[in-house]
C-alpha cells in the first residue's frame, strides 16, 4: 500500500457541495425567519429568499442523484459495520489520547464507516423529509381543500428536520477541526486532491489508464 | 352658474393643452367657489364642488320637453321622470333604498332600517320625520307614509347633477334641533330636473358619508373625504386618477345596487365571470379576479393568501384616514345635561381636516373619535347575526353583539375580514333583556330630544311599536362591526407582510390557520432548539476535553 495524492472530489462533486452548503445556509436562516426565530431578514424577502433557494437546492440535487448513480458513486455512501466501532471508539476516546485515526482513505471507499453512515442518512432521511414536506407546503393551496389538517404535521417534520439539519452542520464543522488541521481538511473539497492508500495494482492501474488525475 | 362653469371646466381637464387663457379665468372662478365651499363646510354636503362621473348618455334631459316647465315639488319632478321612465317606479320600490327593510335568506332575520336598533342613535323606526330624510321618498314621517305611491319616490337625491339639491328632515321635530336646517336656498326644481344623471360620490354619500348622525360617525370608511379624494386616500375614487363613482363596483340592476351590507360576499369564488360578462357584485374579485397579483415568485404566494384574507385586509391598513374623524365609541348615560336648562354640546377633538367635532351632545352622551385606525380583525363568512329588538341577551355576559360576525375560523366559506367596532353604551329594558326603540324626534312632550326624559322616550317608543317594555331601563354596552371595504390604499401602502406574520402582529388572536412568523415558540422550537444547543456544548466539550488531553500530553513531554 502507498499514499498516493489522487484526485477524489471530482469537480461537479467540489461544485455540488459549496452550491449546497451555501443554499442550505441560506435556507436555514431564512427558514427561521420565517418561522419567526428571529428578525435578522424581514418576511417578505425570507420567504421570497427561502422559496428561491429551495427551488435552486431541488434542481442541485436532481444533477447530483443523476450524477451519483451514473457514476457510481452512490456505492461510496453504502453503510459498513466493518471499521465502524473502531471509529466511532475514536471520536469518543482515543482522539483525547491522541491516537492515530484508525481509517484510511481507500480510492473506493473515501469516507469513513461513522461518515458514509452520517452522509447517509442526511441523503435517505433529512434531505427527504425537508423536501417531501416542503414542495406540499409550497403548494398548500394546491391540496388545503382536499387535506384541511395537514398542514401542521407538515409544518411540524419541516421544521423539525431544519433543526435537525442545523445540528447535522454542526457537528460537520466541528468534525474540520479534528485531525491535522481544519484547512487540511477542506482542503480537499477545494481542490479535489487527498492523500488515498492505494494498492499496487489500483496504483498501477490509475497511473496507466489516467482515467483519474494522480499527483 | 358657478357650478355649470367649474363643471366644464373640469371636463376639460384631459385637454388642458386647449385655450390656456379660458381655462385660467375658469381656475379663477374656480378658487372663488373653494372658498365659498370651506366656509359653508358644516351646511350640507351638496354645495361642495361636484365629482365628474363618466356618462355614454343618448338624451340630454335639458331638451325634453316634458322637464321644460316648472315644478313646485319633487313629487311632481317625480311624476315627469315616471311619464318616460315607465317601469323604473317599480323598480325603486323594490329595493332596499324604498322599503328600507331586508329578510336574509340565510338567516331569516328581518333586516333594514325600518327593524334594527343600532349602537349610534339607537333607531330610525319611530325617528322618520328626521331619520328618513335619507330615505328615497319624499316624506315619511310617520305610520301614514304611502309606500305604494310611485311620485313619493325621490328620483332627483341620486340623480340631481346640479349640487343643489338637498333634502331636510320631514316633519319639524322639537325646536332645539329644528334651527339646524333653516336659512337654505329653496330648489330649483326645474334646473335640478334638467340636469339629472348617474350618481357621482356626492349623491350617494349625502346620506352614506353621514350615518350615524355626522360625516364619517358611522363607517370609518365613508366620509366626505372620500368627495374628491387623493390617491392615498382611495386608489379607485382618485379625483385626480380613476376617479370612480361608486356604482363603478356597486353595479346596479333594475335599481337595485349590489353590496349590501345585510347579505355580503365575503369570499367571491366567481372572480371576474365570463368573458364581458358584468357580474352583478361589488366585490374586489369581480373586477381584479381570483389571482390578482403578479405572477411573480411574491405574487404567487400573495395569491395564496386569496383563499383565506379578503382583499381588504392588506389593502385598506387603515380607515378614517381622509382627515375626518369616525366615532369610535358613544355613551349615552351622560346624555341630557342642561345649562340653564338648554341642551348644550362640547367640543374637544380637532380632526385632520381642522374640523372641531363635539365630544358631548346632550341629546346624545359623550363620544370618542378616532382617525388613522387599525381595524379589528375576524373570521367572516359574509353573514351577521343581529341582536334586533325581540332579542332577548344576558346583559351580565359582557357587551351585546348587536351584529355578531359568523364565520368558523379557518371555515371554507369565511374569511379574516377587517372591521371598525364601535362601542357604545345604551339604553335596554331592564325586565326583559332587549334592546329598546326610543322616541328620540318629535313635536310632542315625551321625545328625548326636547325633554331629555329617557323613561318617557323608550315608553313612547315601546308602546307606539306594540312592544313589551317592563317599565324599566338600564345601560349596556354593546359593540357593533362595520366592514372596512373603502379607502383601498395604492398598492405600496398595503400592509406589510410581517404586521401579520410576527408575534403581536394585526392578526394575534386569530385562529383557524397556522401563521409563519407569528405560530412559532410552541413545544416543536423548544425540541429543536434543545437539539441544536445540546449538539452544539456537545461538540465544546469535546473540544474542551481535546484542548486539555493536549496540554496534559504536552505537559508530560
């Protein structure tokens, strides 16, 4: 096995996730204006600037779900118990004692088991629950006759997964500044670059088919 | 003279680039005329420059020969507009303006003029020989009014163009009130009949700005202000712009004037009809549709909010906003002190307009005014509910709704509607629990407005009605609900979103629908919250501990 600087965030991957970070930046804080948590935007344009974010963020993820499963990348998000427990004991012991993280990249497997399992979830349960519950809340008028009680539950998994999302962002900030720095781990994201153990033979064969730039 | 010049010259108005010179000398005679109008401010309303209402008129009326002689009274004007105008005698009577009475299909209850007792003067039905001067007829004073006769119809009150027409009470009442009519001009009856037309805002609001005894006492959202308004004022009677006439929306058919305040649409699903179509309403979606705003990312949600606000609401923020005052609450238990045995009246409220309006009448109590208003805000599904004199109320529940508004909250067929409610303190049987008629105008020794006798007005009032009195009165408040529906500000002007999406905002208090903005601190933001505060010390303490191991670790090295 080699370390080996291979490219692992591919462009439209680096642009899917600053265009989503900034929408669902932007989403969480005019979300709460709306909601009236707070007062920092004035109604009318949160919601204006929620319903056009929205809108941008569903189109984003409609080339990102088509992206994924064209190329395969979907595979990388599959949950793993293998490594898991190891990663997990980590965050929760062994980084106070200033042990080595106990995963290695892989070129097929660039997320941690914690990670894949955390990106996972965000993909299959919040992200679905935000937009399932907020295309119907968009469009209330379109069903409020046929379904006069729903808006509350609608509301209610709405919002709740925003704060959900919000405590999602969180930790993911937080996770940045573990390891050797927090700019080496975002590094990656800007430039698409990360050190990845490769075998011999994935060596070998990136380096002949070029099919993925490698420093 | 002065009338017909400053007339024309109005009309002359969109071709103003035409005889500069003429229309200079007209501008002169014109500021003559203000003048003479500003001192006459508290005679009636008809001396006042006239509105320009858009006529396709075939007939000049001066040129029939029929109106080419003179006439000594209306009736006989009457008899000379019925020789042609055949069938609109019966017309007339049967509407609302006639008979002054309306039976509400959906309620039942028998409605009009004629019935209810309201919380301003208490009661027309009994008052005719003042209160029916806003009747169109000619008149009725009391129980011998003939209803069935065509020339007691008063044509020329809607129809006179002149602005010299005017109407006085139709008997004479006690003296103290009577000198507030004297010393006018008398009627030209034979200009006035030439000079007939559609209703400028003049004819109809000598009696609909006046309700309730004054200008603006009774809607808040009718008043002389609304004669020649500023666009700010009202984005539809815009002297200076659209300039409508009231029947502009209140469509009329076969005399009878759509949107009445006794069987309103409070959610008109219909919108604008079928294509040409002149529906008969006089709702904002007969003309603007179901959809009005742009159909922009704003306008779209704007729209949504068709289904369960009436236009109103955003768009009138505020009523009695033209500079005259609307009487906003009236107590009638300090009614009937005299000095040196005189009814008196004090003033004490300058309006907008620089008018001083009475605060205390002793024929009538104390009031309060008010201007620039923030509607009160309710369900309402077009129907009112009314507490009319057979009504029986627990005077011990707090005030007696004397229209309750009816309209489920969140209910498919109401929606929020702004109103101004007035409140007023009035006479009530004591023994049985209802509202009472008083005998207020008269000649005789047992009206209130002459003898300030209370006991003897509501027996007077009671008994000439066959009504069951205990003997006995006492005061109750009451409230009574006015739709706001005129003074529509320009579009910049209409409320902002956040009056109402915000916690303490206009529509606190308003359920049946879930606010964004206003509906939030509830069980689900505390959860949320809790989450994202926990996560968040979760994640310092982990730094923390990180931070410490650290310096321990460094410390050993």
């Amino acid at each position: 096995m080699t370390m080996r600087t291979v490219m692992v965030y591919k462009r439209f991957e680096r642009i899917w996730h600053w265009c989503q970070m900034a929408l669902i930046m932007t989403l969480l804080v005019s979300g709460f204006a709306v909601r009236g948590i707070h007062h920092l935007v004035d109604f009318r344009s949160a919601v204006s600037v929620h319903t056009l974010a929205a809108l941008c963020l569903m189109v984003l993820w409609l080339f990102a779900t088509f992206w994924l499963f064209t190329t395969g990348d979907w595979r990388h998000y599959l949950p793993k118990r293998e490594g898991l427990l190891q990663v997990a004991r980590y965050y929760a012991w062994g980084i106070f004692r200033g042990e080595e993280h106990p995963y290695h990249k892989l070129f097929w497997r660039k997320h941690n088991p914690l990670q894949a399992l955390a990106y996972m979830l965000l993909k299959v349960v919040l992200f679905p629950a935000i937009w399932i519950t907020g295309i119907p809340y968009l469009l209330y008028n379109v069903w409020r006759e046929q379904a006069p009680g729903w808006l509350e539950p609608v509301v209610w998994i709405h919002v709740g997964a925003a704060y959900a999302i919000l405590a999602f962002v969180i930790v993911h900030v937080y996770l940045l500044t573990t390891g050797h720095s927090f700019v080496a781990h975002v590094k990656p994201m800007v430039t698409g670059y990360d050190e990845v153990d490769l075998t011999p033979a994935e060596e070998a064969y990136l380096q002949e088919s070029r099919i993925v730039p490698m420093k | 003279m002065l009338l017909q010049a400053r007339r024309s010259f109005r009309s002359l108005l969109p071709l103003m680039g035409l005889l500069l010179c003429l229309a200079g000398a007209a501008g002169a005679t014109t500021e003559v005329h203000e003048e003479a109008a500003a001192e006459d401010a508290h005679a009636l309303p008809a001396i006042m420059p006239l509105t320009v209402v858009k006529s396709d008129s075939t007939a000049d009326h001066s040129k029939f020969k029929e109106l080419k002689h003179a006439f000594d009274s209306g009736p006989e004007v009457t008899k000379a507009c019925l020789s042609c105008h055949t069938e609109a005698g019966k017309h007339v009577m049967a509407t609302k303006h006639w008979t002054w009475e309306f039976k509400n299909p959906k309620t039942g209850q028998t409605l009009g003029k004629k019935h209810l007792v309201n919380t301003f003067c208490t009661n027309a039905r009994g008052n005719e020989g003042m209160c029916a001067q806003c009747h169109v007829g000619y008149g009725w004073k009391d129980e011998s009014f003939d209803f069935s006769k065509e020339e007691n119809i008063d044509c020329l009150v809607c129809h006179d163009r002149t602005g010299t027409y005017y109407k006085t009470p139709n008997s004479a009442g006690n003296k103290a009130c009577a000198v507030m009519f004297e010393g006018k001009k008398a009627i030209d009856w034979q200009h006035v009949a030439q000079n007939v037309g559609l209703p400028g805002r003049e004819n109809c609001g000598a009696c609909h700005f006046y309700g309730g005894g004054g200008d603006g006492v009774k809607h808040g959202d009718l008043d002389s202000s609304l004669r020649l308004p500023k666009k700010a004022l009202d984005v539809h009677m815009d002297a200076e712009g659209l300039n409508f006439a009231c029947t502009e929306c209140h469509k009329s058919d076969k005399h009878d004037i759509a949107g009445s305040r006794y069987d309103m649409q409070a959610k008109d699903t219909a919108g604008t009809g079928k294509p040409g179509e002149q529906r008969h309403a006089a709702s904002c979606e007969s003309c603007h549709g179901n959809g009005p705003h742009d159909m922009d990312l704003t306008g779209l949600k704007l729209n949504d909010h068709v289904a369960k606000v009436a236009c109103q609401t955003c768009h009138i923020p505020s009523f009695a906003r033209g500079g005259v005052a609307t009487k906003t609450s009236w107590d009638w238990r300090t009614a009937g002190k005299t000095k040196n045995g005189e009814g008196y009246k004090e003033h004490g409220y300058i309006q907008g307009n620089g008018e001083d309006r009475a605060v205390y009448k002793s024929i009538k109590g104390s009031f309060q005014w008010g201007e620039n208003l923030t509607p009160h805000y309710a369900w309402f599904n077009g129907v009112m509910d009314y507490t009319t004199i057979d009504s029986k109320f627990d005077p011990a529940k707090g005030p007696v709704e004397v229209n309750r508004l009816v309209g489920e909250p969140g209910a498919a067929d109401a929606r929020i509607w702004p109103f101004k409610r007035m409140q007023t303190v009035q006479p009530y049987d004591k023994g049985n629990n209802t509202l009472v008629y008083m005998h207020l105008w008269g000649e005789d020794d047992n009206s209130y407005w002459g003898n300030y006798d209370f006991g003897r007005a509501i027996r007077t009032g009671m008994e000439k009605n066959n009504l069951p009195y205990s003997g006995e009165y006492g005061f109750v408040e009451t409230y009574s609900y006015w739709p706001i529906t005129h003074m529509v500000a320009p579009k910049h002007d209409a409320v902002r979103c956040a009056e109402c999406h915000s916690k303490d905002g206009r529509l606190e208090g308003i359920g049946g629908v879930y606010l964004p903005g206003r509906d939030s601190g509830n069980l689900l933001d505390v959860l949320g919250i809790s989450l994202v505060m926990l996560t968040f010390l979760g994640v310092l303490g982990h730094a923390f501990i990180r931070v410490c191991c650290n310096k321990a670790k460094r410390g050993h090295a």
